[in-house]
C-alpha cells in the first residue's frame, strides 16, 4: 500500500471503522473517523491503524475505561475519547 494516497488511506479507514466486529465500536470509531482522521497526523494516522487490528472486546474496554489502554494507544484513546458524545 506504499501507493495509496491519502484520500484512498482515508476512505479505506472509515470503512474499516464503521464495520467492526460489534455494534459498540462502530459507534465509537464510525464517527470518529468520518469526522476526526482527517485531523490526524501521518504518524496518528499509522497508530490509529494499529488501533483497528485490535479485538473489539479489548477496545470497548479501553474506550469504557475499565482497563488501561496500552502505551502505544493511550494518546490516540484520548483523542478519541474526546470526540465522543457525552450521555
């Protein structure tokens, strides 16, 4: 994929983050990436990759914050986080 461009990279992300393995982390991800990648750095944006070859169930955690995310992912759950809808 050394090839892709950026809007390819872009659309190929949404599409991963809108279809998860559970409805929970399509909420989550699925508008954050509509809205929030495009806002990433180029090394966000590898992170954020990363991000999506995690287990949902392990992510949900991570985003519910009932366990701590790894230090490599810390940063960008925050961010994340961050762009969530307050209930």
């Amino acid at each position: 994929m050394s090839n892709e461009t950026l809007e390819i990279r872009l659309k190929r992300l949404r599409m991963r983050s809108w279809r998860r393995g559970t409805k929970e982390m399509d909420l989550i991800l699925g508008p954050f990436a509509d809205d929030g990648i495009a806002r990433l750095s180029s090394g966000e944006l590898d992170v954020y990759e990363q991000l999506l070859d995690e287990n949902d169930h392990d992510l949900y955690r991570w985003f519910s914050e009932q366990v701590a995310a790894p230090p490599e992912f810390v940063a960008l759950v925050a961010i994340i986080s961050a762009d969530l809808p307050s209930f």
